[in-house]
C-alpha cells in the first residue's frame, strides 16, 4: 500500500473509532417553548444568550441566582451599529421568567454606546419577576438596568434593581425608555446620573403605562430630571410614587419633570 493510500486508510479509521461528542450549548435544559422554557442557571448560560440572536423569540426560566462577579456583560438584544439612527439590530421578543430569583453584580459598561441594560432592546417581549442586585450600568443613550428600550407592548412585571445607572440622555433606574409598553408592580433603588431626560425608574415613558411602581435613590442631571420619570408623553400612571432625592437644573420634579397628554390616577 503507498503512503498515499495508508494516509487515506488511517484518516477512515480515526473517523470510526473516535467517540461522538455532545456538542455544549442548549443552557441548563430545555427547549425553548412555552411548556419546556429554556433553563438559565449559571453565567455561562447567560452568555450563550447574548450569542444567540436566533433564540430571542424563545421562552426562558431562571432557576437560581447567579452572581456575575468579575464579568463585564454586553446586553442582550444590542444596538448594532451606534453610528445609525435609531437601534439597529435584532430585538428581544421572547418570555424571560425570573421565577423570583436574582442577578447579582452585574456590569455593563458602554459608555460610547446606546440602547444598554440588561436587554437592549424589547420588542413584544415579556420579562416577569426578575431582581437585580448590585448593578452598574453605563450607556450613552437610552439606558436603564434592565432595558434600553421597550416598544410595542413589551411587559414588564414584578421586576426590581438597585445599584447605579449613568449615561447622556434617557436615562432610567429601570428603563431607558419606555415606548407603547407597560411596566407593572416594579421598583428601583438605584442612584440615577445623567445629562436630559433622567429618572429614577424611567428616562422617558412614550404613550405607555406604569402601574404600582416606585423609585428610591438620588436622581441627578440637568434638564428634564424626575423622581419618578424624567419626560412622560402620553400614557398613564396609576398608584405609583418616589422617594428620590432630585437634582437638576432646568425642569426638574420630584415625581416627573415634564408630562403631555398624561392620563395619571392617584
């Protein structure tokens, strides 16, 4: 047999005696449905998914805390290219239950960046029951702890952060900016720092509601500071209050700087 022929003999056998290896992935369990959600148990499960875009109209299920000590996390759902108007790039739109536990000292530093939290953007998405511990986000616009940006009737329930929040414009101790969606039985204890349209749950709420929210913490900028909201235009508030420390310049309120056509219940 010639070399040739042996190099082609010995590449088959190795094919057949090499044991067949599970390829790592697919989080803690799962697969992804409404009934059989996708299990998220430890950091690396979390960072599968941030480099998986094609499971972010999936079903997930924290099933313990997980502390991110030491690791710098990028959102999930990012903006994709911060040179562009607007978020460009693949939005959240699946169900993410926390199940009642916590993130722990989570980081997400991008301050050159927008649409930076937890999630980027949300999209129809619904993220229940989740707590976040200890945060430290940082952004340029639209910025918050746990999302960027919410539009089109994402829901977001029974979801709480404490920690630090900063950037430039629509910045908020939860949510950068809150457009056509609802947030509901939330809080943030978060201190709050930025240039335009600053609060300390809510940057800037669009033509969306808040309901049985509460903010606590220091909220500080220039224009357009609330304890509660910075800029709310259109939609409602109902049985919501802050405890805010505000600091500001020009349009500052304890509760919301600046409303049009807001529809609020006491």
């Amino acid at each position: 047999m010639c070399h040739k022929e042996m190099f082609f003999f010995g590449i088959v056998l190795i094919l057949m005696f090499t044991p067949v290896v599970a390829l790592a992935g697919a989080y803690s369990g799962g697969s992804g449905t409404a009934g059989d959600p996708y299990q998220v148990a430890t950091a690396e499960d979390w960072l599968e998914i941030i480099d998986t875009s094609t499971d972010w109209d999936k079903y997930f299920v924290l099933t313990n805390d997980i502390d991110f000590e030491g690791i710098t996390l990028t959102p999930i759902a990012p903006d994709m290219d911060p040179n562009k108007p607007n978020c460009q790039g693949i939005p959240f739109s699946g169900t993410f239950e926390g199940n009642g536990n916590i993130l722990h000292n989570v980081v997400i530093n991008q301050p050159d960046y927008a649409y930076i939290g937890l999630f980027g953007l949300l999209n129809g998405a619904n993220i229940r029951n989740l707590g976040l511990d200890d945060i430290e986000v940082c952004g340029r616009y639209s910025v918050g702890s746990l999302v960027g940006l919410t539009l089109f009737s994402t829901r977001i329930e029974s979801c709480y952060a404490t920690g630090t929040v900063s950037g430039s414009t629509c910045i908020g101790g939860l949510v950068g900016v809150n457009g056509w969606s609802n947030i509901t039985s939330c809080y943030a204890t978060c201190d709050v720092s930025g240039e335009y349209k600053v609060g300390g749950l809510v940057g800037e709420s669009s033509y969306a509601s808040i309901i049985s929210c509460y903010a606590k913490g220091i909220v500080n900028g220039n224009n357009v500071i609330g304890g509660l909201v910075g800029l709310f235009e259109g939609g409602r508030i109902s049985t919501c209050y802050s405890g805010c420390l505000v600091v500001g310049r020009d349009d500052v309120g304890g509760f919301w700087s600046y409303n049009r056509k807001l529809w609020m219940d006491r």
